[in-house]
C-alpha cells in the first residue's frame, strides 16, 4: 500500500492520534537495560539508573576516584525550503573518569550494560596513561547530591508531537504571506526543532534526568523596490530558543517579540524599504557617538564578555584552540578590573523560561546558579564548573564569595566529554524607557548600527564589526553608509553612554564553538540598545 | 592491520542477518556489516521506488593538554546511518540514525517513507540523465595503520616528551593529538541506473592523523604554535613540531607595535594556506557565469540563457604569476580524498592561467555536453620554487616573517578581498635578518593580489588542515600542499592587542 499527503491528512483529521503517528520519530530504538534488547524507554524510566550504575562501578573497580556517566538521546527534525523534512535520531553514552588528578573519557552509541562497563574502563585507563606524568591535582568544588531529580523544560506546543504537515503549512504560509509584497523574494526559509532527553550519574550519588527542547528557525528575503534598489533582511526573532513549535506560533513571546510572526514579517518588508529609500554615502573615517540595536549589543557582549569571562580560556585551556582572554590573570583581576562603565553590569544563569542554555543540572549534575560576571562595571565572577570553580579560591576567599561551580559544564551531546561553555548572559537594561529609535532620536551626528556582527581577536579584544551602518543627523537616520567599525573590548564597554530600557531588552540564542576536539554549544543572550561614544569607523575595503 | 572483518551472508534474507548491536571490539564498522546494513534497509523498503543509503562511523583517539598538563584523554566512536526513501508518486524522506538493530532499521525506513509522503510534491533528482560512467576510484591509500594503531599510551608518550622542555624553560603549552578512522559507503537499490544510484561510493576505510601545539611564555608576552595534520601518523614528526612551537615562543616575546602599512611578506607555508581557503570557496563555474565572483570577466551580450545573460570567464586566461600551478590529483593520498562518484586529475591554474571551475554533472550534461561533473579545489596541490624561508629572509630588505593567519574573513566576493590576523608568530626582517618580534596585524588584502606580488617561492609541503576543523567554518578547509612564499605589498590595516 502506498501511504500519500492525502491519505494521512485524512486520517489525521478523523483522529488526532493518528496525527502524533504521523509525527512519531522512528522511536523503537532498542537498549539493552537487562538480559534482552528492548524499545528505548522514555529518560525518566527507573530502569536507567541501573544502567548508569553499571558504568559507576566499573569505573570505580578500575581505579577512578570519581567517575560521571551520562546517556543523551536526540532527536532532530529540521523542515527547510518548504518541501523536505529530515528526521534524525541518536543515542549515546559517555562515561567520564578522574584517577589521580587526570581525566578519561570513553563514548559510544550503544546503551548496554557491557558497554557501560567498557566505556568506564576505557575511561579509566585513557585517565590512568597520563598519571605517568608529573602530578596534576583536581579538587571538585563540593555540590549537593541530586538523589533523584527529573526535569522537563516547559514547553507550550511540543513540535513532536505536532504533525509535520502543519509545521510545514504554517511555514508555506510565511512565504505566501511575504509574496503579497511585489517583488519580495524568500531566500532561506527553515525551522529546526531538537528535543534531546538527557540522564546523568556520578559516583557522588547524584542521578537526574531532563528532557530540553530547542527550536530556531531562519527566514530571510529580499525586496526590490521600483527604481531597482535591491537589499535583503531576515527575521532575528527566530534565533535558537528553549522553546517548542509557539516559537513561530505564539502571538508574541516576552523579551523575542511584540507582535506575530506576519506582523513581524511586515515590519521587516517596511524597514527594508525605507534602508533603501536612503542614500548611500562612503565613511568619513573617524570616531563617532554610536547607537547599536539589541542584536548587535548581544553579539558584542557574547564575544567580548561572553568569551572573555570563560575560566578555562582565561587560564590558557583554550589557548591551542580558539584562543585565550585579555582577562589574563583571574585571580588577581577578579573583583578590581574595570570591565565597562559604572552602568556595565551583566549577569549569567541558565535557568531563564525560554532562553536555549536553560537547564534543571549542567553535566556535573549541579543545578546552576544566576550569579554576576560584571557588576557596575567590575569584573566580579567567571563561568565555571566543579573543576575550576576551584582554581578561585583565592579570590573567593578575599572576595567573600562562596566556592561552588555555577554550573557550566556541557556538551552537545553523550558523545563528547562535558566542557565549560557559555551560560545565558543578560545585559542588566538602563532605567529609561527607551529603544533603539529614541536612543537614535538624542544623536545630533553620529551612527547607528543595525543586524551587526563581530569578530574578535583570539583573545576576544580587538574586534571588527560589520552590519547595516547609517549616518544619523539631528535624531534622524539620513544615509546608509558602507563602513565597518573597530574596537577593544574594555574601551567599548568603558564608552557606553545609554542603555535601552527594559521594555526593549531582547533575547538571542547564540552558538559558540570550544574546545578540541570542538564542541558547538547554544546559549542566549538577553541586551537592550545601547550608546556608545567614540566608535572608530572605517572604510573595511580600503587596503593600506 | 584493518578493521576486523566478520562473514556476512550474500543474500537478502532478512533472517540471514541477527539483530545486533556495535560490538565491543569493533571500532568502526567493516564492510561486511556495512553491506549487510544496506540489503536490510533495501529489503525493508515498501511502496517501490529508489532507496540510498549512507553508513558511516568512526573512532577518535584523542588527547588534549594545557597549562604544561593533560587535561583530557578520550576515546569515542559513533555510526551514522542515513535513509533516503524516493517514491515517484509521492515524493522523497531523509531519516538518519545511529542503530543500526532490525527495529531500529525498520522505523527509520517507516520514517523516511511517511516523509516522503508528506513531501510537497514528487520529486526526482533530475529526471532523464543518461547514465553516468561508472566511475573508476583510483586505489589509493588513505589508510594508515600507524595511525588506527596508535595507542593511548602512545599519545600519553608523545604529549610528555613535547610538554617537558616547554616546562623545564618555564613555558605553558598546550597542544592537542588525535587519532581519526572511520568508514563510509554510499549505495542505492537500484544500482547503477536509479536517480540516486550516481552518487554511489564503494565501501572505504580512511584515517587522520594531527598534532598541533602552542607554546606562551607565563605573562603571556609570546606565543609559538606548529601543527601537521595527515592520512599517516608516520608523516607526523611530533618532536620537531615542539621545537617549533617552543623556537617561535621564545623568539616572539616582548614584540613591538609596527606601523600598520603595506609590507613584503614571507609567508610560511601555513600561512598561504591559510590565505588561499579564500580561492578554493570562489571556483564556481556557474557562479562565474552568472556574473559573480573573480573569475567572471564581462557579460556576453551573445548568449543568454532563458532571460539570464551569461557572462564570459576568465577561464584561458592568465590571471596569477606564471609561475604558479595549482592541481588536485585524487591519487596522491597526502591529500586525502575520500571516494567520489567521479573522480579524475583536474588542474585549476596551469602556469598562471585559469583552466578549470568546478561544476555539477547536471550542468555538465546542459552547458558542456559533457556526462560528469568536475571537482573543486577540495584537496589541492601548489606549485612552488626552491628558494628557502632562510633564504627568502636573507634576500629581504625590510618585510615581515609570518607563521599563520587566523579568523580570516572574505569582505568582497569580486576581488576575494579579504581580512584576518596574524597569530603565533610575526617578525620583522630588515637586511636580511630577523630583527625584532611584532605585535600581530590585521591584514585586508586580496589572495589574488598576492599571487600577482610573489618575488620567491620555496618547495610545497602538506600543511595542518584537518579535513573538519570547526573553527574555521565559513570557507571549506582542505588539504593543500603549498611552498612558502614571499610577496610584495601586502596590505597590513590595524595593529591588534592579542597575542
């Protein structure tokens, strides 16, 4: 029997379980919890733990002093030009020994309890090859024992469990929608939705289970108005979110959006239209007071503070890899350096409703704290976890600050080793009620910078940035210009004048890549507009 | 010593073929297993038309230090099974798992066959071509036993003997040393004449080897870095990457700031490398016949296909120094190319001219009557000189020394003008010698510029460029064999504060 659209949509509106049949992933995935394979359980099933017991003992019985298991299985399903939906689903194990201050780590794709008790082995002796060097310590910052936890991210509309012929009509509908405009043209138009359910067990007696969900999408396109000025624009209200399928449904999501997504779809067609209705003009290269939109400030703070306050990095961890930080020496640094302007403060936490690094327990098993990177501007904290939260003590102690991880320990998936990433970061908004267009409105001349990206150096200090760049005049956007700007990281954030308020924070969710082997890992970042004075802008084609 | 293999039986009995799981022992999965995973998925399939499936895995061997210390040892494997279900009458679903169990196979199938129902609108991957040629694999050896054998212990050894004399000087390094095997096959079920069947590859089994390691001096006044990356860890020499790393800290500390300015540049063979990812993304043909990219020259106002105007290419003419040709030749295993359905020696700048972009077979068949597609730039070789660093210092009044770029970004796809930094390295030479270590500059210049500028060119040699590094990722990374060189003008815009 051949199974059409028709067919299943049929069935599908006579009975809605039919509907989630349709969606049902390829779920009989087997694991082997006993004697026998069977079809894999959901995560928060007892028998798990049993699993993840097999692999804590093996890897004491080999040596470990410590050991953590974790098991993830996910599952994908990216919708893209409107026409395709690919489906992809994995599981896996990994099993993270510690023997005399040297860490081992061994993963795989099957769940089994032989194969827990090999990848613990293996664990065991990649840590025990290298205590034949000279002694390295590690001393875990104490965490409550998690005796048993489950968690699920809330969640209002599981895209799963929703068919995906209505995901992909509702996506149609964006492009029929945008088609209404002469000459608009969708050039990438695709949503992702990823639910990975995630169990953890260390030999500290902690077992916990989550399920996190993550959904992005992408839409841009292009307009040409009728004396042929051409330019294109994408909807950054779609970035990765801990969210389900009302990431494009809802009517308007705190901190994301005001509006829905049509409605979205219409503001960006008008303000491409009025960009292209200005002149474009070459810089004046120079320094200029300078107003940013939210997504630029999210961008700058991820790379500058985001990058910069990751422990690990600062003390050379990375150094062979993306790099290092120009905040160089932690201990000393933490609590004096002036990071920013007294009006500079940005917290870090994972437990934001909606935002994408969201979590109940990192992959150590902590439940994350909110704590301060910069608190007015003073370089108060690092992101770390159990292994480097203790190597502040020495300013936690001065400092007054209790020792814990702030759990930052992740990683993609089972496969790689936990590694310390970005957590969610806010920039704290000013006090005045105001966006991006009334913050344009108080320049007399200057720029403003809208969709800006940048990149910094490897030590996430001198940074080049690109983006939409407008002349503003007496409160007014007057000119396009093709210009770039540059900067350092401290003497930006030293430069900030004004900060939107509240009401005009917005929430991005952001990737970065770490480590080798490299781990990307997705996190958001909450900023408002802001004003910066003496921005460098620069021609970025001249050569010298 | 290859993977080990296990009997398999020949048939599409699906009872011939227990349910199992990844076994302990079996680190990536032999061609047996793989085959026998394919006849189970093509015996699965219900409702006709095509099925392709991609099986691949793999197993790292990794380790990883800082701080003068491992801080991570680990072993890992994974398996990756892509379905691909066309239906004429509905359409296409593409489902990929990691189990490869009866059940696992059979909802996967299910699942790429209830997408393919939901699919919008039939379709078919080009409909009517005539059939490829089957396509020849050269025999090469991409496959190292040095490397799928090198141990744990092994690479606990080597980190050791590259962190001790970095320590014993009071240096911090940090390095990272991996092991990389895997497999990969590409079939359809309709073999050799279904749409799909065109992109089938035969079982194979290849490796990677890398070492790379950078070495700062305790403030953070100095940073040295070498790396190699190859199919062979035997290729690999450890020990002299460390004394490399270890030499350029220790002769880049304390560095000055130099005006940013345009410069004579020797650029060690990394750094052309580095420089040259630019050129491998932009070799297009239809993107230089549609008026895009540096290698289209001016519209033809002779041809146009449907209302599109075509435009001339540059392909015939001489658009870099002549002395530069630049090739790929799938047989030479220091580049390590993967099976392709079609795979044949293509040379991109033969003594400065353009003579090839690369394209699709589909546009071969309407623009070239031609029945395949030609490769791109992913695993080239660079012509070169016999003129050494040594040398091409000695012979250099003033210019700067640079061991690699980092963070490069194309700003300008007509004339591939683009910028990045220097990193781990840079040196000013006046009369001939090295003088004094230079705080890193951002560059923005053109590749094609400097192709256009070289004064000295020495022999190519294979380069760190490991075929996924995910840091680079907006332009493809490839293996290159390329010489250093020295160029003139190269455009430096903005002193920069990392180290």
């Amino acid at each position: 029997m051949l199974i059409t659209r028709r067919s299943l949509l049929h069935s599908g509106l006579k009975v809605g379980v039919a509907t989630a049949a349709v969606a049902a992933l390829p779920r009989p995935l087997l694991a082997q919890l006993g004697r026998t394979l069977e079809p894999l359980p959901p995560i928060e099933d007892p028998r798990l733990k049993a699993l993840t017991a097999r692999a804590l003992e093996a890897a004491r019985s080999a040596g470990a002093s410590y050991a953590d298991v974790r098991l993830t299985h996910e599952r994908v399903r990216v919708f893209s030009v409107s026409t395709r939906v690919d489906d992809s689903e994995s599981m896996l194990a990994g099993v993270r020994a510690l023997v005399d201050g040297y860490w081992g780590f061994a993963s795989s794709p099957v769940w089994s309890p032989d194969e827990m008790a090999r990848l613990a082995r293996e664990a065991v002796h990649q840590a025990k090859t290298n205590t034949l060097g000279k002694p390295r310590a590690v001393d875990l910052a104490p965490t409550p024992v998690v005796a048993e936890g489950h968690w699920e991210m809330p969640l209002a509309i599981d895209p799963f469990e929703t068919s995906p012929f209505e995901i992909s009509d509702f996506l149609d509908s964006l492009i029929v929608y945008l088609n209404r405009t002469p000459n608009a043209k969708i050039n990438s138009d695709s949503c992702t939705a990823v639910v990975q359910e995630r169990a953890f067990a260390s030999t500290l007696g902690s077992y916990c289970t989550q399920r996190c969900y993550r959904t992005a999408g992408a839409f841009s396109f292009e307009r040409e108005l009728e004396h042929g000025q051409r330019g294109s624009t994408y909807l950054d209200c779609l970035t990765a979110a801990g969210m389900g399928w009302e990431l494009y449904t809802a009517e308007r999501i705190p901190r994301v959006r005001d509006h829905t997504l049509y409605e979205e779809i219409d503001r960006a067609l008008e303000e491409l239209k009025q960009d292209l209705l200005l002149p474009v003009k070459a810089v004046e290269v120079g320094r200029y007071q300078a107003v940013f939109d939210p997504v630029t400030v999210a961008g700058i703070l991820d790379e500058t503070i985001g990058r910069a306050t990751e422990l690990d990095r600062a003390l050379g961890y990375e150094a062979n890899a993306g790099g290092t930080s120009y905040l160089n020496d932690p201990i000393a640094m933490l609590g004096s350096y002036q990071a920013g302007a007294p009006t500079l403060t940005v917290t870090a936490e994972r437990s934001e409703a909606g935002a994408v690094g969201t979590v109940k327990w990192d992959d150590e098993g902590v439940a994350p704290d909110a704590f301060p990177l910069v608190k007015n501007g003073v370089l108060a904290d690092f992101q770390t976890t159990r292994e480097s939260a203790r190597w502040l003590e020495a300013a936690y102690t001065k400092h007054g600050i209790p020792m814990r991880s702030h759990g930052c320990a992740a990683a993609p998936s089972a496969v790689f080793a936990p590694l310390q990433h970005t957590p969610n970061l806010t920039l704290a908004p000013g006090h005045d009620a105001r966006d991006f267009d009334s913050l344009v409105s108080g320049i007399v001349r200057g720029i403003a910078v809208k969709s800006g990206s940048v990149d910094l150096d490897f030590q996430h200090s001198s940074g080049l940035g690109s983006g939409r760049l407008y002349e503003v005049k007496q409160g007014k956007r007057v000119a396009r210009l093709a210009g770039g700007f540059l900067f350092r990281a401290t003497d930006l954030w030293k430069s900030l004048q004004a900060l939107g308020g509240e009401g005009g924070l917005r929430r991005y969710g952001l990737s970065a890549m770490k480590g080798e082997p490299a781990q990307e890992h997705y996190h958001s970042v909450t900023a408002p507009a802001a004003v910066v004075k003496d921005l460098t802008i620069i021609d970025p084609l001249r050569k010298a | 010593m290859r993977a080990r293999t296990t009997s398999g039986g020949s048939a599409l009995d699906r009872r011939a073929e227990p349910r199992r799981l990844l076994a302990a022992e079996e680190r990536i999965l032999t061609k047996d297993t793989c085959e026998a995973i394919a006849r189970r998925v093509f015996a699965l399939a219900r409702g006709g038309g095509e099925t392709f499936v991609q099986i691949g895995s793999w197993t790292r061997g990794e380790l990883r230090w800082a701080r003068n210390r491992v801080s991570l040892a680990s072993d890992r494997r994974d398996v990756e099974i892509g379905i691909r279900r066309f239906i004429p009458s509905a359409g296409e679903g593409d489902v990929t798992t990691n189990q490869f169990d009866d059940e696992s196979l059979e909802a996967a199938v299910r699942a790429a066959e209830r997408m393919a129902a939901s699919a919008h609108a039939p379709v078919r991957p080009t409909p009517g071509l005539p059939p490829q040629p089957v396509g020849t694999w050269p025999k090469t050896a991409i496959w190292s036993d040095s490397t799928y054998t090198m141990s744990a212990d092994t690479r606990g050894e080597i980190a050791r003997s590259l962190i001790d004399p970095a320590e014993a000087k009071g240096y911090l390094s940090a390095g990272y040393i991996e092991m990389h095997a895997g497999t990969s096959m590409r079939v359809s079920s309709e073999r050799p004449a279904g749409p799909y069947a065109v992109v089938d590859v035969p079982y194979v089994q290849w490796t990677q080897a890398q070492c790379s390691m950078t070495v700062r001096d305790q403030q953070g006044a100095g940073s040295g870095w070498a790396g190699l990356s190859s199919y062979d860890w035997q290729s690999i020499d450890p020990a002299s990457l460390g004394a490399r790393a270890l030499q350029k800290c220790e002769a880049s500390r304390s560095p000055v700031v130099l005006e940013p300015g345009r410069y004579t540049v020797i650029l060690e063979p990394q750094a052309v490398a580095d420089l040259m990812r630019v050129i491998v993304g932009s070799m297009r043909r239809i993107d230089a016949e549609s008026g895009g990219g540096p290698w289209a020259l001016a519209m033809d106002d002779a041809l146009r296909i449907g209302d599109s105007p075509v435009w001339r290419t540059k392909l015939g003419l001489k658009v870099i120094d002549e002395r530069i040709t630049i090739d790929h030749d799938p047989a030479d295993p220091r580049l390590g190319i993967l099976p392709e359905p079609w795979m044949e020696p293509v040379t991109f700048f033969d003594k400065g001219v353009l003579t090839n972009l690369f394209y699709a077979r589909d546009y071969a068949l309407a623009s070239l009557s031609r029945n395949a597609p030609r490769r791109g730039m992913w695993g080239y070789r660079m012509s070169g000189g016999t003129t050494s660093v040594d040398e091409m210092i000695a012979s250099t009044q003033r210019g700067l020394l640079v061991t690699r770029f980092s963070d490069i970004r194309e700003l300008d796809a007509g004339t591939l003008l683009s910028t990045g930094l220097t990193r781990d390295g840079l040196w000013l030479v006046e009369h001939g010698k090295i003088s004094k270590a230079v705080k890193n500059l951002r560059f923005t210049e053109s590749p094609l510029f400097m192709l256009n500028s070289i004064e000295q060119l020495g022999v190519p040699v294979p380069v760190f460029r490991p075929v996924r590094d995910a840091y680079e990722q907006q332009i493809p990374l490839t293996p290159a064999i390329v010489p250093p060189l020295k160029a003139r003008d190269f455009s430096f815009t903005s002193t920069i504060d990392a180290i």
